[in-house]
C-alpha cells in the first residue's frame, strides 16, 4: 500500500479490542517520533509509553472516559519541556557537537542566540513553543502508525494538570501536551468505522501563486 492508502486507512479509532501491538512495531512508530523535525533541532519534548493497566485506568478518568485510554496496548504520552533552561539548549548543541565531531562558529553563534533568546522568556510562551514541536513528531507517529497497520487515536480530551501529577512530570520539568494510544480497532463497536473521512477538498485548502 502506499503512504496515501494507509492514511485513508486510519482514522481517529474510537473502540479498540485490546490486542497487544508487537515491541517492534511500538518501535518504529517512535522512532518516526524521534525523526522529527523540530525548531533549532532542540527536540523540546519525551514520549511517555504507558503500559501499566492502573496508569491507563487513572489517565482515562481524567480524559473524558475515552475507552481507547484503557483498551489500547500502548498509551504514547507526549509531553513539553516546561521552558526552554541554558542547560536544556546547551545539551541539544553539545551533543550535536559530539555527534559530528566538529565545533562550528556559525553554530557557536547561534547557540548564543537561542541563550541569550529563550530561557528569559515567559514559560508558559515556552511551553507553547515546546508543545508545538511535540505535535510535530505526533503527526510523524500517527503516520507511522498507519504505516505499520496499527491504529493510533489522536487526544487532546484530557486534562493536562492531572496527567502531569499521575505521571508526576513536573519534577521532571515537563507537561503533557497530547496523548495517543496505539491499539486494533474494535470494528463493531466503533460508530466511526463504516462512516467516509471527511476532508475539505484541495481547491479550498490550497491556494497557488504563480
Ligand atoms: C490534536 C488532536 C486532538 C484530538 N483529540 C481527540 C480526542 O480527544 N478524542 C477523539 O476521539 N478524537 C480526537 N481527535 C481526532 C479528530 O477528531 C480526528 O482526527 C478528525 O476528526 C479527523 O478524522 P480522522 O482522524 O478519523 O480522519 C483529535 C485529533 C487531533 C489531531
């Protein structure tokens, strides 16, 4: 199948059967996670994998109840960097530094940048900035999911706060921004399933300048 097949193929699974997702296939899809473009190549997030049964439990109840939660095999949390620290820039180029094998004035400088730039701004702007990124690999995980046969719901039905404490992220200095279980559908028991996905159509999507 090509990749425009299986992205008609997903759909936002609202019943999963609770079958496992095989080690490997949880892998690939987080490591299109990991392959992720970001701002500055900051990688301003973690992927949170939740598998125990009791987790999932106290995560569906501040998410709306949304059974996915607790039928899926894997539930990815992916969660923001609560701002961006001179510490937390200064490894990204550290380790781009040590990967490479070389320094770079023009990286050196715009290492500067980002310093003298994010960590005294507003948090909560961080944040912001930080979650956007993470949607970025989210996007790149539902894709991969689809990729690899697995069912994945997007979810933003939940109450971060709570989340944050179940998970106690915030000693870690990061917040959760989205969720997404990866499962098998329950096609019975999903009123999703049968119906058409819904797009708008290109023209009023896509405008060209020519
Ligand atoms: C960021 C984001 C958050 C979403 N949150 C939820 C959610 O909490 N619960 C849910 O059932 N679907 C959720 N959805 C699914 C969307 O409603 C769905 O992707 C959209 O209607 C398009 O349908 P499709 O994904 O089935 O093609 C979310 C999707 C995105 C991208």
């Amino acid at each position: 199948m090509e990749l425009l097949d299986k992205l008609n193929w997903r759909y936002a699974t609202k019943a999963m059967n609770g079958e496992s997702v095989a080690e490997e296939k949880v892998a690939k899809i987080i490591e299109a996670a990991r392959l992720a473009p970001t701002s500055s190549g900051l990688q301003p997030f973690e992927i949170i994998v939740v598998k125990n049964k009791e987790l999932k439990e106290k995560i569906k109840a501040v998410g709306w109840n949304q059974s996915v939660i607790t039928d899926c095999s894997h539930l990815l949390v992916f969660a923001a960097w609560d701002t961006y620290t001179e510490d937390r820039i200064n490894y990204m180029f550290d380790l781009t530094n040590e990967i490479r094998g070389f320094k770079n004035e023009g990286w050196e400088n715009y290492r500067q940048m980002l310093l003298g730039a994010y960590p005294q701004k507003d948090a909560e702007e961080n944040f912001n900035h930080a979650a956007r990124q993470a949607y970025i690999a989210f996007g790149m995980a539902i894709a991969a999911a689809a990729f690899e046969g697995v069912d994945a719901t997007p979810i933003e039905g939940f109450d971060p706060a709570s989340v944050d404490e179940i998970l106690d992220l915030k000693s870690k200095g990061l917040r959760s921004a989205i969720l997404l279980p990866l499962g098998y559908r329950n096609a019975e028991n999903d009123w999703l399933e049968p119906l058409v996905k819904v797009r708008k159509s290109t023209e009023d999507l896509v405008t060209v300048m020519e």
